[in-house]
C-alpha cells in the first residue's frame, strides 16, 4: 500500500491492507509482534484478513495519552476450503485510546456480504455489521488483554457474541499465559433443520 503523511497527526493510506477489526489486526502473520503462540480463534479465527482499499487516520496527543480516531473503506474476497467470500462496500470507523498502561479501543464495521459455500445456500449481497471492543493492560510485568465482539449478517447466516480474556505474567524473556474464550450464535432459531445444526454453535 501506499501512504502519504500531509501532517504528523494524519496519515493517508491506500491499498491492499489488513482488516481493522481487531487490536492486533496489523499482527496477525507476525508472531513475534503479538503475545501469544496463536491469536484466540473466538475472535481472530477464520475472518477476512486483508482488503482493498482505503483509509485515514487523525492521531490528538493529550496530556499523557494519545487518542487515534480511523476511517476505512474497500473491499475483499477469499476462498478458502470450498468456500468463496465477497465483501463489498466495506467501511467503518475504529477509535483508540491509550496512557501506554491501558488501552481501549472499539471498532464499527459495516458492508455487503456474498457467500457460496458448498452444501449450503448462497448468501447474496446480505448487510453484515461488526462491533468490536478491546481492553488491553501493560505494566511490563502483568499483561492482560480482552476483546469482545458480536457480528450480525442478514439472512440466514449465523449471528454471534464471541469474547476472550487472556493473562499473563513477564518473567525476563519468558512470559506464560492462560486464555479463556467463549463463542455463542444468537439466532439459532431463525433457521430450519437443514442448516440449524450446522451453523449453531456455542463453545
């Protein structure tokens, strides 16, 4: 991608980029840059990576703290293990707040959803929205860091609450870790035997 700073308080980006969704979506495919073996899956399991577009962020320095605010745009599409996704329209606004101690951040997402997949209907051009919020603390000694998330696509493609807490404790270069997730669909009833059991799912 490309980017253009035209002041220290904003930066302009455009290209193929990682989806904003999540606290350490610009980590996902480096190891090293984010505290765990492998991110929790309840949230950062299979989803849209990346995408074509564009985006700007403001960065307002405060007394102590920081607050960045982004807007995003674009569009995607993947295939992966028979099934083909197509987002269209995709735009949403993140906004971030940290001390360097705590950190919040929440994200709202919406777009156009088109899904074939074998053994199930096709989903055409359904309106999905996401709704992030992520907690993070850092000392550097304690690290504890939780997001919760809940996606809503229409038709009859699951909705869902998922949310983890991970915790864990710096000692020199070795920091364990414990995590605990949780994933729910909401509209269980809103579709028939065919496809009920396959698409719930509580874990």
């Amino acid at each position: 991608y490309l980017s253009y700073r035209p002041t220290n308080a904003i930066q302009l980006r455009a290209g193929k980029m990682r989806q904003p969704l999540y606290m350490y979506s610009d980590y996902q495919e480096l190891g090293y840059a984010q505290p765990w073996a492998r991110a929790p899956d309840v949230i950062y399991g299979p989803s849209l990576s990346s995408y074509m577009g564009a985006d700007a962020m403001y960065t307002h320095n405060l007394d102590g703290s920081s607050l960045v605010g982004q807007l995003f745009y674009g569009f995607s599409e993947e295939e992966a293990q028979g099934t083909v996704v197509d987002v269209r329209n995709s735009g949403g606004v993140t906004l971030a707040w940290t001390d360097y101690v705590w950190t919040l951040r929440g994200v709202v997402s919406t777009s156009e959803l088109t899904l074939s997949s074998a053994g199930l209907p096709p989903v055409d051009e359904e309106d999905a929205m996401y709704l992030g919020l992520g907690i993070s603390y850092d000392d550097g000694s304690w690290q504890i860091i939780s997001e919760a998330a809940r996606v809503e696509v229409d038709g009859y493609f699951t909705d869902f609450d998922s949310a983890y807490l991970s915790v864990g404790h710096r000692f020199g270069d070795f920091t364990p870790y414990v995590v605990a997730g949780m994933t729910e669909s909401k509209d269980d009833g809103e579709r028939g035997p065919m496809f009920g059991p396959a698409l719930n799912k509580e874990r």
